[in-house]
C-alpha cells in the first residue's frame, strides 16, 4: 500500500486466513492432468485465474495493490487500520461494522485513474475511500 495515497476499505467475514486470500487474490486451479483433452484444457484456460472479489466488485484491479489483514476472532485489526488511517476514520468504519475479522484494502494505484464506485457485496461491506498515511 502506498502512503499518502486513497484505499478503498472493505470488511469482511472469513473462515480462514486461506478463505480470505482466496477470495481477494487471484489463484489457478490445479492444471488438468496429461490426459485431459484439448477441449477440458482450453476451458481449464479460459476460467483461470480465478478471483471471487474481481467477479465481486465487477471492476479491473491490480492485484500488487489489493492487501488482506485477517484477524482471528470476531473483530478486523483495527489496530492495523489505525496505522493507516486516522482515528476518527476508524471509528467511523468501526461503527458501521457488525460482523467481520477481515480488512480488504484496495489502493487506488490497484484501479488507475478509473472513476470507481464500490458497493457492497454479497461477501464485502464498502466503508468509502480514504486518504492513507
């Protein structure tokens, strides 16, 4: 994450740590073995990598600038949060949280100069973007 920069900040409610960052980081399924025909190939192809929040958010994202903070527990690190945010922001954020243990920062270096608006979704809640420091 970039200092001085905007992150969009996202909550959400995990399993697991893996659980989280498959769902906020792109990964590949296991390659078909050597006797998978051409056809289950290209379809092995075409739907790899994988990436639930990409689908999610519905938007183009850098994945270097996409950072995951689970936490164990029922709460996100909000202590982590604070570090880059400023207090009265995290307070913010924490009050409109009710069920999450995981922070998903998108920088805005992840989104270009695109003019995005985030929404919530079936596994993120959207809390705004904010200016890091």
């Amino acid at each position: 994450m970039l200092p001085n920069s905007s992150i969009h900040v996202f909550t959400a409610l995990f399993e697991s740590s893996e659980e989280a960052f498959a769902f906020a980081h792109p990964h590949w399924e296991p390659e078909p073995g050597d006797d998978a025909s051409d056809e289950e190939y290209a379809a092995w192809e075409d739907r790899n990598p994988v990436w639930p929040m990409k689908v999610e958010l519905g938007y183009r994202i850098e994945s270097d600038f996409v950072g995951v903070v689970w936490s164990r527990g029922d709460q996100p690190d909000w202590q982590y949060l604070a570090s880059r945010l400023n207090a009265a922001q995290v307070a913010a954020i924490m009050g409109q949280t009710t069920s999450a243990n995981c922070l998903v920062l998108i920088d805005q270096a992840a989104i270009k100069d695109e003019r995005v608006e985030f929404k919530p979704t079936g596994s993120l809640t959207y809390h705004g973007s904010f200016i890091s420091s």
